[in-house]
C-alpha cells in the first residue's frame, strides 16, 4: 500500500519519538539499576548529553525529510504561479521520479506545460496566418482545445470567404473595365462593321486570355437567303484574314444560331479547329461560342478557342457583352442601310427632277389634247342633241335588252323609263316577233354588223311605223359591248 506525504512525515516523527524514547528508557532503566552516586551522576549527565543528541539527531531527520518535501512543494508552486500569470518562459519540466503524490502532481503539470506550449505554439502560427500547424484537442472533454479547433475552423472559414469576396471583387472590377473597354471600341467604331468585328474580337481573345477568335455575323447571299460569314479573327497577335462562310444551320456555329445557347466544350470533335504557332498546329483544351442576341434576334456568334480552360468568370462576362455587341452590329448595318438608302434616294431625287419636267411638258400636251377633246364632246354632244330632235335613240345590251332610251322616245311610245328599262328589242311593236329572227338578228349585231329595221308600233289607236338602225359599239379590247339605234318616223 502506498502511503501519502502526510502518512510518511506522521510516520517518520512517531518513530523518531519512539527511538528517542526507547533510547531514554534504556538508559534511564541502567541508571536505576546502578548502586554507585558517582556512576548515577556522571550517567545522568551522560545521558542528558546523549538524549539532547538524539532529539537533535532526530529533529534533523525529521526536518530533513520535511524541508525536502515542502523543497519540491515550493518548486511545484513557483511552476503553477508561473502558469497562473502566463510566464511560459520560467516554467520548467518538474521532477517526476518519486513515488508520490508530488510527482504524480508534477507529472500532470508537466504535461500541463506540454500542452500549454503547444496551444501557444498553435496559436502564434495561427496568428501568423499558418493554418496548416497541426493541433489536436486532447479528448472530447478538453474545452480548451476543442474550442481552439473550432477557433481555427472558423479563421479557415473566414479566410475563405475573404478569399472569396476578394476574388468577386477583383472579377467584378475586370468585368466593369471590360464593358467600359468594349463601349469605348463600339463608340468608336460605328461606321465600318470589318473594323468594329476585328476591334472586338482582337481584344476580346486577348482579355479573356484565350488563343484565338472568330466573329462571325449572318449576312444575306445573292438569292437573299441566310448565310453566316466569318467577319474577322485573330490569334497569337496577329491579324487574320481569312474567308470563311458557313451555311445555314451547319456546324457548331450554326447550332448556337438556330438554338440560342451558348456553347463550352473542353473535348474539340476532331478536325474542327486547330491553332497555329511558332510550334505548328495543336487543337485546343476548350471551345467557347457565344451567340450575339438584340431584341430576341441573332446577329452572329463570338467564337473563342484557348490551350487552357476558360474560367466561368469569364464566359459569364462574354455572355454579358455579346448584347452590346449585337446591338452594334444591329446599329452599323442600319447606318450603312440608312447611307444606301441616301444615296438612293439621292440618285431617284435626281431622276425625279427629270422625270417631272417631262411630265409637266406631258401635263401640259395631255391638257391641251383634253381641251380639244372636251371641244370635239361638245360638238358631238350638240350632234347628238340635233340628232335626238329628229331621231328616237335607244342603247341595248349585246343580248338585245334596253339599258338606255333617250325622252324624246319615250314620248313618243307615252311610256315611262322604268317600264321600258330591260325589255327586248322590239317589245313595244304591235306585230308579233320571230323568235328565229330575233336571235339571229343580234348574232349579226354581235359579230359587228350594222342592222336595220322596220317596225310599227300601236300607240293607243294610232300605228306608227319606225325605220331603225342599229349600229353595235366596241370596247376597248375590240369586243361588241352595246348595240345604239336610230329610229325615225315613216
């Protein structure tokens, strides 16, 4: 059994009393015991000397042992004060190699000490920024550790976002340099759409950090059918010029056309793009073509080819662009219609002027003919106004029925218009009709034969007899289109 500091020093002091007093008793008994006063003095002296020895001797003993105990006691404390203030720097290893409740005291303070040096060994490389200092919490109790773990977790975390927002930030900052760059090249090219597609995409394959780039914008072909033609490109610094046109809906450009939809491929189908250098072709890693869209309308695409992959970023900012791209486009072939239009109207100004002299010579000629026309009416009107005093007209379909019959006429018949309007030639004789002969009269007429007739007609107990000719009249394409007679008294 293993006794403690307070049983030991109990212990050591019982037994140097009992020594003591074992050694007093002896003496004391041979004292008794003796029969000489000579030997009694000089032994009681003797033994007061010898008995003072041995209590000091004792006393020493006893002090020793406690004076070594309350040493090592003193050492712990000066150790736990320093720990107490945070004085890393006087705090010592302490003695473990005893049995006893010291040591097993010191051993826990010393391993105490190894892991105080090691947080703060932790957390001045946390300090300095080193996240990578390995620290583990002792056991799942150990608060302290375990909250040092968190501690760095959350710095990790921490960092992390900044890293982040700081990543946003400086993307966000090219992206807003980028779109002033571009509107600054649009602005400035907004005459000449070879020039603005080569501005744009020289600068566009070198911002983005890429390899080379095409734009190709939809044109109409000679039959005013759709056809996409490759405007300008660039690679490695240099200007290419290049012929290049793509039917419609074919190809991976065609695709994004007809789709809408950007296209990012890191697996190049074989053949379809390579990019030339100093070191001879290579294909690209990754393949970028982005469709040009105004107002829900395809202008072209953006292609973009690089040997390393193009960051989201980056995509994102060329999908951002491609509108005010598209818009230009939309804005230069309208001004380039717009001057054409100018330059046509221009042209038809010119004509116009021309065309209108003449045309006022020809006003001019057609008024003086209109004049002799509206002349050569109105002798004929007086004609036929002379001609109504003595002849009774009527005007009839092709088919023989009345459409107009002048008043004189109907005066003499005593009927009215509307009466006589759509009967047949002839209904207002007295003598009956030939049905034969009437048909084959008009089919005369209708082949443009002038006829003549003789006709009595009964008005009330008269009977008049009316001599009538009848002349057919043809339209403009030739054709027999009415029938006028002249019909006089017999």
């Amino acid at each position: 059994m293993k006794l403690n500091i307070k049983s030991k020093i109990l212990i050591y002091t019982f037994l140097t009393l009992v020594f003591v007093f074992t050694l007093l008793y002896v003496l004391l008994y041979l004292n008794i015991f003796s029969d000489s006063n000579i030997i009694s003095v000089k032994f009681n002296i003797r033994f007061l000397i010898i008995s003072l020895l041995i209590i000091i001797f004792s006393l020493s003993i006893t002090w020793f042992i406690i004076s070594s105990y309350f040493k090592r006691l003193k050492k712990t404390s000066s150790v736990l004060e320093a720990m107490a203030i945070g004085f890393v720097s006087k705090i010592k290893n302490l003695n473990t190699n005893k049995d006893d409740e010291i040591s097993k005291i010191n051993k826990s303070i010393n391993t105490i000490n190894f892991n105080l040096d090691k947080t703060s060994q932790f957390i001045k490389e946390i300090s300095a920024g080193n996240f990578d200092f390995e620290y583990k919490a002792l056991t799942s109790d150990d608060s302290i550790g375990n909250s040092l773990v968190k501690m760095k977790q959350s710095f990790l975390e921490a960092k992390e976002i900044e890293k982040k927002r700081k990543e946003n930030d400086e993307r966000q900052n090219w992206a807003t340099i980028g779109n002033a760059k571009f509107s600054e090249i649009i602005r400035e090219h907004s005459d000449n759409i070879e020039e603005l597609a080569y501005e744009i995409i020289s600068d566009l394959v070198n911002y983005i950090g890429a390899n080379q780039g095409g734009l190709f914008i939809i044109n109409e072909d000679e039959k005013g059918g759709k056809i996409i033609e490759l405007t300008a490109s660039y690679a490695y610094g240099r200007r290419k010029m290049l012929e290049k046109k793509i039917p419609w809906g074919t190809g991976l450009v065609g695709r994004c056309i007809l789709e809408k939809e950007t296209i990012f491929m890191t697996k190049i189908p074989q053949n379809y793009l390579k990019i030339t250098s100093g070191l001879g072709e290579e294909r690209p890693a990754t393949l970028l073509i982005v469709p040009l869209i105004f107002h829900e309308k395809v202008y072209g695409v953006v292609e973009l080819a690089s040997f390393k992959e193009i960051d989201k970023y980056k995509i994102d900012f060329t999908e951002q662009i491609s509108e005010s791209i598209a818009s230009a486009i939309s804005m230069v072939k309208i001004n380039v219609r717009t001057a054409e239009l100018l330059r046509e109207t221009k042209i038809k100004s010119e004509q116009t002027a021309s065309q209108e002299e003449e045309i006022r010579q020809n006003i001019e000629e057609m008024q003086s003919a209109t004049d002799e026309l509206n002349i050569e009416n109105l002798n004929i009107s007086n004609k036929l106004n002379a001609l109504n005093s003595v002849a009774y007209t009527a005007v009839f379909n092709k088919n023989g029925r009345i459409k107009d019959i002048s008043p004189g006429f109907l005066k003499l018949l005593k009927k009215e218009k509307e009466d006589i309007i759509n009967n047949f030639q002839g209904s207002f004789s007295s003598e009956p009709q030939n049905e034969e002969a009437f048909k084959n009269f008009w089919r005369q007429l209708r082949r443009g034969k002038t006829m003549e007739s003789l006709q009595v007609i009964k008005i009330g107990d008269e009977l008049i007899k009316l001599f009538s000719t009848y002349i057919p009249i043809e339209n403009s394409d030739g054709k027999i289109e009415e029938v006028v007679s002249f019909a006089i008294k017999q």
